[in-house]
C-alpha cells in the first residue's frame, strides 16, 4: 500500500513537472525560458506586450529574447515602447510683451501668439528662482482687454536643497487664443521670469494601444523606521532586470504638495539618488486637481529602491500607499500561416537580434493591430548550458589544482627520504 502511495506521489510530481516544462528545438535548447503565444492572426500585424517572467529571466535588456515556430524556425519581430504615434507637444511661437511686478500680490506676465494663434493647452515658466512652491492662474485672450480663466490655481516648483528639479509645466485648457495672461501669486517680491515656452499637442486620436505601463506591484505601506521628515518605502524588486516607468501613490488627504525623491542600490548598502518629482492634490472651484504619479527613466540593473516622501514641517500624508509600474514592451511580428510560434529567453551569451523588419515597419494610423497573449512560463526540459565545460564547472579547476598540489608534495617527500644511491 505504502509503495503504491509512494508511486502516485511520483507520478503526480513526474506530471506536474513536464506541465511547466517543455522541450525545445536542438538549436535552441540554450535558451532556458520560454512561453507559448496563445493565438496568431497571419492576415495581420500581431503584437505581445513582454510580462514580468520575461524582464525577469532574460539577459542583457531583452538582447536574448527570439520568437520560434513549432519547426524551429526564427521569426523577425520589432520591439518597441509604444505602438502608437508619439503625440509630441509642439513649441509656439510667442512674443513677452509684459513682465511686471503688483507688490503684495503676484508677479504677471503676458504673451502674444499672434494673429493665427494654433491651439494651445499648456506653458513652461523659465526661471532663475532655486527653490519655491508658487500657484499660477492663466487666463487667455483674443484682444488683451477681456480676459477668460483658462487654469485658475495650477502649482510650479523647484527644490535645489533637495537636489530636485520639481515642475514648471502648467496646463490649461486649450484654446487658440492669441494672448495669455500668466500670474505667478507670490506676495513678498518680484518671481523671476527668464521666458516662457508655449505648447500645442497634436489632435491625433488612435485606437492603437497607448497603455504607459504595466502593474508591478501592489499598493504598499510606508516603511516604519522612515525620518519624521519623510515618508519612505524600501522596495526589492526580487531581479535585477526589472526596469521601473512610474511610482504611483495613494492617500486619503485632500490637499497637499510634496517632494518626492528616488534612490536605488544594488545591494541595500550605498543609495545612490536617481532624480524625483512631486505629487500634489488641490481643489479649484469645487474641482479636484491632481497628480499622484512620479516618472522614472526605466533604469536597468538596480534591485532595490527607495522611494521618499520629503514632508517637510507638515504631517505625513494620510493613508498613503506606493505602487510600483513597470514601462510595456510591444513585440511585433508577422506571423506565417498554419504555424504556431513560442516566445523564448533565458540566454546570456545571445547577442540581440538585427532585423530587416527594424527599418522596414511602419505602422499606419488606422492599421488594425491583432493582440496576443502569452501563456504560462515554462522551464526549458531539454536545456543545454552555453557556457564551456571549464566555466560551468569552476570547482574542478581548484580541485585539480589541489590534487596536483599534494602529488607534488608527495613527490618530494618520497625523494627525502630516498636514500642517495651514490653515497658510500
């Protein structure tokens, strides 16, 4: 009875292995990793966005991921960071033709856009000023007498004590209005205006996924030996390959503005500061304004992160969680038809891949798109370690060292104790 309890529990692992495991062609058994994509359109141009399991387990920045038909065959096949056409804002040009000062109030600036104004919808203030908080109303105008609220309270800030840039950038409303009357509320002297930069985004719609990016983690809770100055989250990724493209928060306070600064680390020893943002919440004329988000520049090969609230004299935020998300990654591909494919990883002496696909893609605004999934991860069964025998056993060369050492040894306590046949 025991032995065949014993049998079935055998068995049942036997199963459970070979379903997360898989054999892969004779010339791709070097790659460890693989998932199997789900479904192909061949009278389309498919795409897979890359999952957590494929940032985690490939090597060199995605050089080793490949796509593979049920033959064996390569597929060529583009990645990229988004699929749709990048809605770049676009300068105007624009005239200063006021910069005053009305003491105990604000600091006002007025441009000119011209008599054909495009549509506009956000400015950049340029300053000399190092470190301030400061709320902006813009209001806009087609003969500089009658004036319309376009942004009544929009925040711009700088922190150089923190090292940190802050923002400049305000957005409002858009319109095609040829003035634009900024006033930077600060009471006690003249704010600083170097110039300013006016934006108009493109009015391009598509139906093409623009997704930012893809959860990585759940809402976190501060860490509880933070400074009371600041509110901090310690976070282990768990890999090295994982890039970060935003750090997002939440809280129950209604109104706040807060620095926010990033730091990472290989080994949870030396931090080293990676830049920041700011997170605010406000309300203006019974609307809430917020932005809960700090961007990141998708860096490689940090595991840890630290993430810090500064808080200055003020209470920290209440109720306030951290999540963490991850940049997409599209992969693109034509797909042959009656074959299925499997998308493969887990190579570090792969190089990346150069296509002709790279410089021949071009994807049309309307263009219907086919979205794949991926299936589960599974181990490659029949893997094949690339590295040379020496390198994947390191051991051997010390264990042939030390043997060689003790034959020498022996060697030469043999020849002391030799009696010298020449002697009388």
């Amino acid at each position: 009875m025991i032995r065949r309890i014993f049998s079935l529990l055998l068995a049942a692992a036997a199963l459970g292995a070979s379903a997360l495991s898989t054999d892969l062609p004779s010339a791709w058994r070097s790659w460890r990793y693989s998932q199997p994509i789900e479904s192909v359109q061949p009278d389309a141009l498919n795409y897979v966005i890359l999952d957590r399991e494929v940032f985690s387990h490939s090597e060199d920045q995605l050089a080793d991921v490949r796509i593979v038909d049920d033959l064996g065959h390569e597929l060529p096949f583009e990645v990229r960071s988004q699929i749709a056409p990048p809605s770049q804002p676009v300068q105007l040009t624009s005239t200063l033709r006021e910069n005053s000062f009305v003491p105990g109030q604000f600091t006002q600036v007025v441009l000119d856009l011209g008599e054909r104004a495009s549509f506009h919808n956000s400015l950049r203030v340029q300053t000399t000023e190092s470190d301030f908080i400061n709320w902006v109303e813009v209001a806009a105008s087609d003969d500089a007498h009658q004036w319309r609220i376009v942004n009544a309270r929009a925040p711009i800030s700088r922190f150089r004590k923190e090292n940190l840039e802050g923002n400049q950038l305000v957005r409002y409303s858009e319109n095609n209005a040829r003035y634009l009357r900024v006033r930077i509320q600060e009471a006690a002297h003249t704010f600083e205006v170097s110039g300013m930069q006016v934006f108009s985004s493109p009015a391009f719609k598509s139906e093409i996924p623009t997704e930012s990016g893809a959860l990585l983690s759940a809402a976190l809770l501060p860490d509880s030996n933070g400074a009371p100055s600041q509110t901090q989250w310690t976070v282990d990724l768990g890999a090295a390959a994982i890039p970060i493209a935003r750090f997002n928060f939440e809280t129950a306070q209604p109104e706040f503005y807060r620095a926010v600064r990033l730091l990472n680390s290989t080994d949870q020893k030396e931090w080293q500061s990676v830049g920041g943002g700011e997170i605010h919440r406000f309300l203006v004329n019974g609307r809430t304004e917020e932005s809960l988000g700090v961007q990141c520049y998708e860096l490689w090969g940090p595991r840890y992160w630290r993430v810090e609230v500064l808080n200055a004299s003020d209470a920290p935020l209440s109720e306030v969680r951290l999540s963490l998300t991850m940049p997409l990654r599209f992969l693109l591909f034509h797909p042959a038809q009656g074959r299925s494919y499997r998308l493969i990883y887990g190579n570090f002496r792969a190089a990346a891949p150069q296509y002709d696909l790279a410089r021949t893609l071009h994807i049309q605004a309307k263009e219907v798109l086919a979205h794949q999934g991926l299936g589960t991860e599974e181990a490659t069964s029949n893997y094949v370690d690339p590295r040379p025998f020496t390198e994947r056993h390191p051991n051997l060369l010390w264990i042939a060292l030390a043997i060689a050492v003790i034959l020498l040894g022996y060697a030469a306590l043999r020849a002391m104790r030799t009696p010298d046949s020449a002697a009388p």
